[in-house]
C-alpha cells in the first residue's frame, strides 16, 4: 500500500461523504429534475463591490515587490488592521499587529496554534456537534481529541468540559457561531467556560488555551456583535478568515490573533509565525492580504442570509421538526423525525434533497441544513421536508 | 512553557538565521552606506506584463463564484495545464489532470506528500547539502530525515543513497535545480538513482518514492529543458511552484504532480486531494490557480538572471573561489577560504556583505550567494568578496 495507514483510515471514513456528495452528481446527472443540495458551506452569494473594486486595485496597482515574500507573519499594515477589528469588537485594549498571523484560511489559523501548543499525546476538548475536520487536524500534530457533549440547546457545557480535563488537556477548541448546528454559544456560558479553564490552569507549567474557531463571527442575526472568546478568557487564540464574511473561500485568507492579555503571547507569538512557515504555507496569499487590509469593516449581505434562516426556521418549526435556535452561521441543525439520521437523508434523497447527517458531526439523530443556497433550492427542499415529516 | 517542545527547539534552532537577518537589518539602520544582502531567495524582479495582465482580467472578470471553494484538488483547467506543461517537458504519455493537485507553492507539496506517504518512524534520504525546512517537513509528518553526502562536485551520490536505504525507507527527497548550490543533477545521475530505487523496491509492500521539489525546473541556463527525475524514476512525485518561474513567492501558488507510471497512482492522487484538505491548504488560493493556467509555458527574463550567474561565477573563479558550476536556480555555493563558514560569514559582515553559511544547509565549510538582485548589490559584494580574497 503506497499510502500512509493514517490517511488511508482517513480516507476510508471520509468515503461516505464523498460518496454523498457523489450520490448528488449522480441525481444531477440521472434526470433533468432538479436536486436540491443543502450539504456544502459554499455560498452561492457573490463577494460585495467593494472587495471587486479592492481586488481590482490591488491587481492594477504597479506596487514594486508586490508578489514577493513577505515576513511569515504576514503585511504589518493587514495585521495592524485585523488587530484593530477584532480588538474592538472584544473590546480589548492593547491589541496590535503584533499578536496577529495572516494565514491560509482558518484552517491554516487552526493547524498552525495546534502546531505550536501541542506535544504528542496532549489532549484537545472538543464539544459534540463538531466540526468533521478538527480531530484531522489535532491528529497532524500529535494531539488527540476528546469529545465531550453540549447541553441539550446545544450550548457549551462549561461542567462537561471541566469534568474532561487531565493533566494532558492543553488546548480547549470551540466554533462560535456553530457548524453545524448554528448556535451562538451565549457570553455568560463562555465566561464559565472561561472560569473553568482559569481555575485550572493554576498552578500548571502553561495554561490551557481557548481556542477559538471564529470564520462565521460576522454572521450573527440577532446582535450586533457575536459573543466573545477574548472577552470571556485571558489564554484565548483566536482564528477566523474572510471566508465566510467576504464570502471568498477558495481565496484562502485567514488569520490567527493570541490575546495580548496572553502572559507570555511575545513567546506564542514567535511560534505562531515560524509554524506558519514550518508547515510550508510559508505566509498568507500576497494580494489578497493586500485587499482585505481595508475591510476589515465590511461583510457580505446580511439579510440575505437574515431572510432564508427565518423563513427555513419557521418553516420547520412549524412542521414539527426540533431545531436549536440558529443565531449565526448559516446552518440548521433539526432533529431527524424517527432518530435514524442515517435512514431520514436516505429518505430525503429520494425526494432530491441533499443534506448531512448529524452522525458525520459526532451528533446521530440529527441532520445539517446549508441555508446559503438560492432560493429555488430552499423552495424544493421545504417541500420536500413537509411531506417526509407528514408521513 | 506556553509552546511544544518540538517548536521550542525549532526556534533556537532558528534563531541564528533570524539573528542574521536582524543583524542586516541593523547594519541598515545604523549607517547610511549600503549593505549588500545575498541572503534571501525573493527575486528582485518585477513579474512578466503577460503574468499582470493575466492577474488582471482574473480580477476584473465577473465569473460567476469565482471565489468560491472548488475541488480540493484545484480547478481542472489548471490541473489539465500543468499536466501538459509538465507531461511535455518530461516526455511523458498520460499525464493529465488525473495527476495533478494544484497546492499553497512548492512547500505545500512536499508537505501533502509526506503526508500521504508516511508511517511514523519512515525515513526520508535527504542529500547534502539541502534546503533548510526540509527536516521540519518530514517532522511534521512523523518522518525522519536521513542525510547522505552528495559527490565532490555536489552531484547526487546514487551509491550513498544506497547505502542509506533500509527496511524504513520511504522517499528519497532530491532539490533539483538545487538551492543552495545551483547544481541542475545530470539525467545520467538521475537515471542511476532511479536504478537504486527500482531494484530496493522490488519485493516491498510499497515502493520507495522519488519527491522531486523542482521550483527552479525552468531556472536553466546551459539547456533548453531541466533534467527530470519524471524521465528517470515511475515512482516519482514531482513538487513545483511558480514562485521562481513566474517570480510571485509570496501568492503561494504550486501544485503535486503523481507519475501516471506509478502503479496504483490513482490511489496517491485520493491522498493528495484528501491531504491537501486536511492539513488545512483546503486548496490553493482560487484567483492565481486561475491566473497560471495560461501561463504554464511562461518564464521570467531568464536572460537577466544568467547574466548575473555568468558575472559573478567567472569573477569569483578568477578570485580564485572554488564554486561548483551553477546550472540553475539562482544561487552560488562556493567554498569559504580558510574553511570556516562561520569565521568567513563574520569577515564578509564587517564588509556589509551577507551570504549564508553552509552549516545552515547542513555542509559547512562553504557558503550560499543567492544572485537575485540588483546589479548594485552585487558590484558591492564582489568588490568585498575580491578583498577577503586578497588577505
């Protein structure tokens, strides 16, 4: 066998996955009959004008050097502009470019502080329903993740996670607003989050560190600002991307921030930087760096997203189907009518409707909802939705 | 101690080549003569006008969801381009997108190689000297490198590598053209190490993979085409970035090309896509994937850096420096007089010269000129380098 034995594993259970998502390639190609895919967190929404005409700009401009190297942290000016976002909105003082790493998405933000926190066997908590691609992640860097359950709403639940910890728990990984299920983790259970975390770093050789996976931050529909992880927790580092709020994901920008009120984040910091390069993506993408420097303060069209989830919750709420309240993202997270999720998107399927089964976010019983497609799709999807829960 | 030990010891580790740069920063600072920095492999030249305009109609082209995830494989009009451009200059049948993972540069493609290839505890050949995050590369993965000599004239040594293969061999890692010596590796030479290969993967569960980083493979100047490990090896996975072909570094653009004479290289391709992902690159940055699919038979002025390679290769052998003949990339790697790299570094710093040791390539007792600069730079330098000479 050519391949490693881990990614063959991975592999092998990445398959029924792909396998859904090749079930919905087959459909598509089978008849000439719509399908309505609801599985990929792919917006069907063009970026906003003004990161076209910010692109526009930056690939005109004759700016000498502009596709060169630049330090592995990244453009001062980018960063200093992340730092000042992302401080006020924390509304934490003393944040600058010198806590911040422009990096190949969140995902590249979320690799590289697991690359620089972890020694192999060290232990990362990870509430259930969880984003598919953290135990790949804390599995590249010799960590080993350990599930522990939300509340019923699918809130944290700060007394699950302290019962979990060990002397190997170094990194706490949380996804605010949610994928899959939507939810926006409350400021006071982050605060508890917090205490927890703080009384039992005490006394420990290095804290256990908050990390915060943050790419949907800008989309929350309830509040003006989403709840916050800086706020809540000194030993907080804090990834997010332009993914999702410039709507530009293939684009893969991103960046990683450890709070300045971090003892010690000079050190964090440093690691941060060379991890970006030691990995080999060596900085994030020049020009795109250069675009997202000047909107910091921007984000795609909220209402669009405001519109289909309240129309998609209601609808469902008024089926009957079970869904937490989704605050942010632009995920649904309903129960599955009879409790078999793997048996109900088989169901759906055959009505055309495509969507993920809680079971591949460590949550059976459930299923995930995409709301950033057109609404045609949200049209079929419904329908179908009424008459699979009529039955 | 906030951060792992591994990146602990990478940071001291490290830390001299910061301590170098820091110390021409601050040599910049503290006098207003110039200081000739020959350090950093980050040209010194403007891309091509066909590269910018290319950037520009991708910029400025209202494709609908050109920002969008794509395949983690990349975008197969991309994918198609390279396998042609690649599959052309090595003589090779059946090269197709089917092959091709388009990746965050040339360091990204080794990492997803390594990734899909080891066990932990795999052994990586590796020939001396080398470039220097190469040991972090197979780190990352749980690889372990092990160093051969190269011969006198910094050829491959197929005998040493030989030698070094056992039970745990897994890739054998060439650089070539080569950074830091600017050796392009004789087909012959290459041939003969894919004999080694060939003959000690016969009877393995799995063969023993050729990894050929070939950023600089359009970075020739005696032949029209770069010798190619694709020609002498099947089992060849072939890394490459248009970092230097098309002078853009920092937009971290590259791709991993499997040989479709590889027996089962539809597997290793599932790999690279599924390693692309999970190692957090997701893809490569979508707007320059777009960009470089019509730039594949595309070059930066090679006229301009062979000028620079013949001035000071002739001036130095005439100095009486003894410097392995550079047929590509953009870097010298001559001897240092007395055999103290690091004593010779010293002498040249007091000249407001800076070139790298080659302890930092892991053969001391030379030193790396990297000759991508301006002409200014290098008048300075060898003004200094003729000066030591003479003492």
């Amino acid at each position: 066998m050519p391949i490693s034995k881990q990614l063959s594993e991975y592999l092998k259970r990445g398959s029924w996955i792909r396998n859904l998502f090749e079930e919905g390639q087959r459909l598509s190609k089978e008849s000439a009959e719509p399908v309505y895919d609801l599985t990929i967190g792919n917006p069907d929404l063009e970026p906003i004008q003004k990161f076209k005409t910010a692109l526009e700009h930056a690939a005109g401009g004759n700016v000498p050097g502009a596709h060169k190297y630049m330090a592995n942290a990244g453009y001062e000016e980018t960063r200093e502009a992340v730092a000042q976002s992302v401080g006020r909105d924390a509304g934490l003082d003393g944040c600058s470019k010198d806590q911040v790493v422009m990096t190949v998405g969140a995902a590249g933000a979320i690799n590289v502080a697991l690359k620089v926190l972890l020694n192999p066997g060290d232990e990362v908590i990870v509430s259930r329903p969880y984003f598919v691609e953290y135990q790949f992640y804390a599995e590249n860097h010799g960590g080993k993740v350990v599930f522990v359950d939300t509340k019923a709403d699918f809130d944290l639940d700060p007394q699950a996670i302290e019962a979990a910890i060990t002397d190997k728990t170094k990194v706490v990984l949380i996804n605010n607003p949610n994928n899959p299920s939507g939810v926006v983790y409350p400021q006071q259970t982050l605060d508890e989050v917090g205490d927890v975390l703080r009384r039992h770093s005490a006394g420990r050789e290095a804290p256990i560190f908050l990390l915060d996976d943050a790419p949907y931050r800008k989309l929350v529909y309830d509040m003006d600002l989403c709840t916050s992880s800086l706020k809540a927790y000194e030993n907080t580092l804090f990834a997010s991307s332009h993914s999702k709020d410039l709507g530009i994901p293939g684009e893969r920008i991103g960046f990683l921030l450890i709070s300045p009120r971090c003892q010690g984040w000079q050190r964090v910091f440093a690691g941060m930087a060379f991890a970006n390069r030691c990995l080999g993506f060596v900085n994030a993408p020049a020009l795109m760096q250069r675009v997202v420097a000047s909107l910091q303060d921007d984000v795609i069209d909220l209402d669009w997203y405001r519109k289909k989830r309240d129309r998609i919750y209601s609808a469902l709420t008024e089926l009957g189907y079970q869904t937490p309240y989704p605050g942010g993202a632009f995920y649904l997270f309903p129960k599955a009518p009879g409790g078999d999720d793997m048996a109900f998107i088989e169901t759906l399927k055959a009505k055309r409707v495509l969507v993920v089964p809680g079971t591949g976010f460590g949550q059976p019983g459930y299923f995930r909802i995409a709301y950033c497609v057109k609404d045609e799709t949200i049209d079929g999807a419904l329908q179908a939705l009424a008459a699979v829960m009529r039955k």
